[in-house]
C-alpha cells in the first residue's frame, strides 16, 4: 500500500477511534483511491443517511463535504487537518435511496501557509454529478503539528516525518482502487 493512502487510512481511524459524528455516520465510508491531493470514498446509503422522503438527505452531503474536504488534505501531510472557515454545497438531483451506494471525489484545490481550499464532487449509483461543494479551511497551527509528513511526489513513499507502517483493521475503511 502505498505511503499516502497508509496515512490517510490512519487519520480516518483517528476520526472513527472519537466515536463522533464521523463514526456515527460515516463508519462504512471505504476509501476506493488515494493519491496526492485526491481522495475516492464510496459510502453504502443507509436508513440514517435518508430524509423523510427517503433519498439521502443533502444535511449528510454537506457533512461529507466537510470531512472529506478534511480527508483530501490528509494528502497533503496534515495530521491535524485543520478549522473550517467555509464551506458550501450545491445539490443538482436526488443522490439516491437506501441500498444505494453514492461516490464521491475529493481534491485539494488550493495550499498555502494559511488557507487550503477543497473541492467535492457526489455521484450517484449512475455516475452522475448529484451535487458539488467547496471547503476553506484554516490550516495555519496545523502545519506545527509533529505528526505531519511529506510525501514522495508520486505518494509512494515518506519523505520526511515519521511513517510507522500503519496498516488499516481489516474492512475498515478500504476498498478496491477505482474511480467514482
């Protein structure tokens, strides 16, 4: 496994070990591609995913904005991901119901000493753009942190910083390399 979807993994765990939002919500998220700046997750729709019309609700989507937005910076590095300063979401058509498995891309846009910008992109069982968000988030004390790395360009290897040969539990949070 490669070095940046090794670390990925590993602050997903983090998110899921405070049995928070993230735990309650997104615990069957599988990361299906990590690569510098991008994270592919595909997420099974369950009954606590969906509105009272029974379509996944769009709260859940700006939430996935977020933590996947938080999820495409681990890419870059950052252990501790950083404070929202933004986020918005645009909805285009029903995600889908339960059973339903919607995908999602996420991709680092923007990297500075301060700021970093997000994009996500939601599609659904189809294939099709379902909605699309941006999230900015205050990154600036995170660049501190100890448990930051650098990546080889390609993301095969630790550069810099402390890569402990974190492997994931079994089934969580992995699956097959493919695109949404």
């Amino acid at each position: 496994m490669a070095a940046i979807k090794r670390f990925t993994l590993k602050v997903w765990q983090s998110f899921l070990a405070n049995a928070g939002h993230d735990a309650n919500v997104f615990g069957k998220l599988e990361f299906q591609k990590v690569r510098p700046g991008e994270v592919v997750v595909a997420l099974p729709l369950e009954r606590k995913h969906l509105n009272r019309n029974m379509t996944l609700h769009g709260g859940v989507i700006v939430s996935l904005t977020d933590t996947l937005g938080s999820m495409a910076l681990t890419t870059r590095g950052l252990w501790q991901t950083g404070v929202s300063v933004d986020i918005h979401t645009s909805f285009l058509r029903p995600a889908g119901v339960e059973g339903d498995v919607i995908h999602a891309m996420a991709r680092v846009e923007s990297f500075g000493k301060t700021l970093a910008s997000t994009r996500v992109e939601f599609y659904n069982s189809q294939g099709k753009l379902t909605a699309f968000g941006s999230h900015t988030k205050f990154i600036g004390a995170s660049l501190a942190s100890h448990k930051n790395v650098k990546f080889s360009e390609d993301g095969e290897t630790v550069i810099e910083g402390n890569d402990d040969g974190y492997t994931p539990p079994e089934g969580k949070g992995e699956g097959p390399e493919k695109s949404p």
